[in-house]
C-alpha cells in the first residue's frame, strides 16, 4: 500500500501560509481544516477553517466566483 | 409550479426526467442551512428543491471529482437504498466504495480490518454516514455530500441538493453523477450515455408487492 500522502500536501508547501478564505483568518493544519481545489475552476486554492466549515461558511472562489458548499 | 422556469436545454437532462425521479422532492424537517436550495414549500409540507441547483452542482461536483485520481475517491451510504447506486457509481467510474456500516477507523486507523486512504469523500446523507463523514473531517479530506432539505451543511465542502432518500431519487442522482464525472473525463463523448438507464442504478425490491 502506497504511503499516505494527504491531498493537502500536494497542494501547498509545508512552509507556505495558509489563510481561510472565507474569512482571511490564518489557519495551520488543526483538525477540521480543509483544503482543496476550486471544485469549478480548480485554478485556485480554496482553504476552509474548522469554524467556517462547522458553520458552513460561504467560500468564493476569486477566479471563478463559484460559491460552496 | 413546484420547479423554478427553466428550459430543457439548460439542463444535463429534460426536467421532465428530475422530476419523475423525485429529486425535487425534499423532507417536511427544514435546516437554516438548506434554505438557499429551496424553491418552495408544498401545502402538504414537502420543501421542493431548486433543481436548478442540482443540476448546476452535479456539473461542479463532477469536474471537482474528475480532477482526482479514479481510486482515490471513497463513495458511501449507509442507506439500504444507496447501496447499488453507490457501487454501480464505483463500478463505472473506478473509485472505491463501501455500502452498509462502517467499521471505525476505516480512514484513521492503518491497521483496521479495512483501511482505505481515499483524497476525497462522497456520501450519500451526511446523517446516515456519519462515521466516514467525521472520520474524513479528522484527517483532512474535501466532503462532497448529497443533502436534503433536512442536512446540515456542517463540514461539507461541496453540497449537492437532492432527495437523498427515495429509491428513484438515489439511483437517477448516482447515475446522473457517474454520466458526468466519465464525461468530464473523456470516457464518454460530452454528448454521451451510459449504457444502463438508471433503473440500472436503483435497488431492486424482492418480495414486496
Ligand atoms: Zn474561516
Ligand atoms: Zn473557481
């Protein structure tokens, strides 16, 4: 079995910050966080908070302006 | 009307087809969460989903599921009526997939009986599935969920309304999920069917006249 390889590392950098985007807070990998490519556009990165996606928080995507969940 | 005005051509399928499966039909238990789906509510209590909505996110979902590796999405449901729609969803697209219980640890736990390391989650009630939904959500992985007018949206990343109850309804939104996903991806033409009906999709019922 291949080693697991979280979708999160193949998206960012180890030392890149991250910031939700729906509400532009820093987040670091705490559990609940998510990220994953624009489910539209899949040109940007989309990044939800533990608090965001517990509320289901609006996200916007600023290329496509697509609107999750 | 019971359905928003939209054209036929709008939509992956005449609206006609949406509607005889019944996936405009929503549960009477309304979430806060699910208003922006609703087009209405009937007199008898029934919140009408906008299929306008559900045909724009299937579109969604599918691209968003085509990007991943075919073996790297986990489809579920717990819900007797999902069972076949979710394999046969895993046949023809090539993902992985498990019907009734899950075991704990199926995502968290390397030495359960079965692990499984999907990169992304579809389930069918985020309700019903809940233990591969909160196992998912502890390790970090994108949640796409069928929901209903009954759903929360809490810890979905990407939310397809739709009766996610009915016999019909789960095989025509399975069917119509995998047509996409394998159209997005070039095994079938952009204008191409499966070839199975959804009828193929649904449960078949033995015994109950
Ligand atoms: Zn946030
Ligand atoms: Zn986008």
């Amino acid at each position: 079995m291949s080693e697991r390889r979280p979708l999160k590392m193949d998206l960012v950098k180890l030392d890149e910050e991250l910031y939700c985007t729906s509400c532009g807070r820093r987040v670091t990998y705490e559990r609940g966080v998510v990220v994953f490519s624009c489910p539209n556009c899949g040109e940007t990165i989309i990044v939800r908070c533990n608090m965001c996606r517990k509320h289901s928080n609006e996200y916007i995507c600023p290329n496509c302006g697509f609107r999750g969940p | 009307m019971n359905i928003p005005m939209v054209e036929d051509s709008e939509l992956l399928v005449p609206k006609q087809k949406y509607l005889s499966a019944g996936i405009h039909v929503g549960s009477k238990i309304r979430t806060k969460d699910m208003s922006r789906f609703i087009y209405r509510v009937r007199s008898d209590g029934l919140s009408m989903l906008n299929i306008k909505k559900t045909d724009e996110k299937i579109r969604v979902a599918a691209k968003f599921l085509a990007r991943f590796p075919p073996k790297s999405i986990l489809a579920v449901s717990a819900r007797i009526y999902g069972f076949k729609p979710v394999r046969k969803f895993a046949e023809y697209t090539r993902s992985m997939s498990i019907t009734g219980r899950i075991l704990p640890g199926t995502l968290t736990n390397p030495q359960a009986p079965l692990y499984l390391e999907p990169e992304v989650v579809l389930v069918s009630d985020p309700r019903v599935d809940k233990q591969i939904h909160d196992e998912a959500v502890k390790i970090g992985l994108p949640v796409v969920a069928l929901v209903d007018a009954d759903n929360t949206l809490e810890y979905i990343d990407l939310a397809i309304p739709t009766n996610n109850k009915g016999r019909r309804a789960l095989a025509f939104i399975f069917w119509l999920l995998t047509r996409e996903v394998l159209r997005v991806r070039g095994d079938l033409p952009p204008d191409g069917e499966l070839p199975e009906g959804y009828d193929a999709f649904a449960t078949r019922i033995v015994g109950i006249k």
